[in-house]
C-alpha cells in the first residue's frame, strides 16, 4: 500500500478511529503537524468499512498508535473483543488507546481496568468532557506520553517535480527543484547550473511555488552538499520580523495536506482490491 516514504525520525504514524469530530478537527490535526505528531483522522464511512481499514494500516505500517473511540458506535463488550484480538495480533508493532465520554466513578474505574489491564492496550484510557479545549489539552498530553514525535523536531515532505523555487540574485534568474520541505527548512538542487553561492548567503523574495500554491520568503543557506551541478543547498526561512508564525503555519498546512491526501488516496486504492485472508 505505501508509495512513498518519508522521513519520521522513528515516530509513529497516529490514527484516531471514527472520533467526535468536534475533538479531532481539521485544526486539531493541522496542529499536530505542526508540533511534529503525524495525525490521522479515519472515518467509519456508511459502508461500514472500519474494519477493513485498521486491517489495511496494520499490514502496511509498522509502528502506529491507533486510538478507538468506544462509545459511538457497539457495545462495550464488542469493542472488549475486537481490540484484544487486534492487540494479540500485532502486539509488536501497534499500540492502541480508547476515548470516551466521562463516565460515573465506578464505570469508569471498569473501563480503565478492562482496557488497561485485562485487554492489555497501552496507549491509554481516556476519559473526554464537555469542554473540546480541555480534551484537546488532555490528548496533547497522551500523545507526548506517548512519544508520539519520535526522535524527529519537524514532519519533513518529499517533494514532487512541481514543487520549485525560482529567485533573483546578482540580476540573475535562479531556477531550482525542492527536494523536500519543512515548516523550519527546505532543500533544492539547481539542475545544469552552477553556483557558488556560500553558507550564509540570503536571498530576498524567493518565490517558492507548492503545488499550486506561492510563497515569498527570503531564504538562508545553512548547508551546501555536493559541487557543481550536482550541489544540493539547504536553506533556512528568513521571514521577515513578526511574520515567522504566519509562514509555518501556511507551511505546516500544505504538508498537512500531502500527508492527509496520501493517506487516504492509498486507504481508498487498498479498499477497491479484493479482502486478503481475514486478520483483526
């Protein structure tokens, strides 16, 4: 199922299963990018694939945090089942938490006992409130509990042929491919062209075109691989005072939605394909 491959320093991929999406919101997912945390959000669509769909993420991704909200849909001996099957199965590669709506003391005190340690799950038990502030603050929580970031600062995106930068330096036109792309720094190689631009150089007013999307910002080499045509720079963003938020935000945004776009496309391709042998 994978096609691409990108760099995640060791951190796992996260997906909430069939969430209250006024908790797992665009925003809230667009948030996690930008702290680093790879989120997913998977819906259990009128075709009533939920199933199918975890079967297809653990055969094809080999570290994820996956978190089942076990109040909206099922009983509580149904969810019981299906996730100690599914723990059972992929004890080595998955962890899995459950989200819930507050429950009386002891119900809930049976809920964390039957999940945590009867089931065996280790990512969580996790009570949610009324307050969509306060149950974001608490799953921010989980997930750096649960090292959801891995090793890595920021998600780092290959980019593909229509992601370049062009910019003017010495009355001349630069013409560059990015290679891959971070809310912190980018890098671009400069195809049968030489250049002898030194580390700390800046260029003003790069334009950075992103799929369909252009972005200003000035640019700084902080790395230079390789000579010649072959030299790969790496350069760091040197917006302009006060205005460094706003361009990782947009950034972090058009990541997000490669991540979430790839995601998916490959979930919808591995469902149009015949069942494998039945799994959890």
């Amino acid at each position: 199922m994978p096609d691409f491959v990108e760099d995640r320093g060791g951190a796992p991929k996260v997906f909430f299963i069939d969430p209250d999406p006024t908790i797992i919101s665009e925003q809230f997912i667009e948030t996690a990018f930008l702290k680093g945390l790879e989120t997913y959000c998977i819906s259990d669509d009128l075709g009533g694939d939920m199933i199918r769909k975890v079967r297809i993420l653990v055969r094809n991704y080999p570290n994820l945090i996956l978190f089942f909200t076990i109040d909206r849909k099922g009983s509580l001996k149904a969810w019981v089942d299906y996730l100690q099957e599914l723990q059972g199965c992929h004890d080595d590669c998955v962890r899995i938490g459950v989200l819930y709506s507050e429950k009386r003391e002891a119900m809930d005190h049976l809920i964390k006992k039957t999940f945590n340690f009867d089931v065996g799950i280790t990512a969580g038990s996790i009570p949610l409130g009324f307050s969509t502030q306060k149950n974001q603050t608490l799953l921010w929580q989980v997930l750096e509990v649960n090292q959801a970031m891995g090793r890595r600062k920021v998600i780092r995106m290959k980019c593909n042929p229509s992601f370049r930068m062009n910019f003017v330096h010495k009355k001349a036109v630069a013409e560059g491919l990015l290679l891959d792309l971070s809310v912190s720094h980018f890098s671009a190689r400069f195809p049968g062209q030489e250049h002898d631009w030194d580390v700390g150089t800046t260029f003003k007013r790069a334009q950075l075109r992103l799929g369909g999307r252009l972005l200003m910002v000035d640019a700084l080499i902080a790395i230079k691989r390789g000579v010649g045509d072959d030299a790969v720079f790496v350069f760091l963003y040197h917006p302009d005072s006060g205005s460094e938020e706003a361009m990782r935000v947009k950034v972090n945004e058009i990541i997000c939605q490669h991540f979430q776009s790839r995601i998916h496309e490959a979930l919808d391709r591995a469902l149009i394909e015949p069942p494998g042998a039945p799994s959890p």
